[in-house]
C-alpha cells in the first residue's frame, strides 16, 4: 500500500500534477474521525436516555418504583410499587405477579412514616 502510495506521488510528479500533501489528508481524515466518534457518542447517549426514560430503567426517576418489599419466603414477596402516581400492592410469586390492592397517595405516606411496609401489613391482616 505504502508502495502504491509513493510510487503513483512520483508518477504524478512527472506529469507535472504537484503530489498531494498526505500530512493535511492525514490531518483532515483524523479530524473527521474525531467528529464522527464524538457525534456518534452524543447521539447514542441521547437514545439511550430518553429509551431509559419512556421504559422507566431509570432508577428513582423513572416512572416505577419498588419502595418497600416483604417476603413471605425465598422467593415469593408482597411489594408496595409506585407507578407514576398511584400506588399498588403487588403479590409476586414464582408464577406470577398479582395486584392484591391500590392505595390512595394519603395512606402511602402514613405506611412508610409509620414503620414501614410490614407494620402497615401486619395491621391489615390483624383487621381480616
């Protein structure tokens, strides 16, 4: 390649055509790869972004949250979600996931200033 490179610089030379200037080509090509790579790196970043966004991965920010749990057993829990704004009380279980409850945003608020999920829990099973 290198060959090809200087032999067709000295072909061009004879001719009368003045050779190209490979150090501002090289400038040029690296410059544009430079662009190319930082626009690439924006543009993904912004995708990904707004991906994380609409499909709610984006930890507390997103639009669904798991702000308590409590297991029954090892694998099998009751989960106090939040979606957007309302509040559900979800089963979840080897074979599933089950809305048990949703609750009003007044009683969340007393659920967890009030000891947490599983007092909130043990109160309402005592009640049934």
């Amino acid at each position: 390649m290198l060959f090809f490179v200087i032999a067709s610089a000295q072909a061009a030379e004879k001719v009368g055509i003045p050779a190209p200037d490979y150090f501002w080509i090289s400038v040029k090509f690296v410059l544009a790869l430079v662009v190319v790579g930082v626009g690439l790196y924006y543009g993904l970043r912004f995708l990904l972004g707004r991906m994380a966004f609409k499909y709610g991965s984006g930890g507390n920010e997103g639009w669904m949250e798991v702000m308590d749990r409590v297991y029954i057993d090892g694998r099998n829990y009751i989960a106090l979600v939040r979606v957007g704004t309302k509040y559900l009380i979800l089963g979840v279980c080897d074979k599933g996931i089950n809305l048990l409850m949703e609750l009003d945003e007044r009683p969340v608020g007393n659920v967890l200033n009030e000891g947490g999920f599983k007092k909130y829990l043990e109160r309402f099973m005592s009640k049934s």
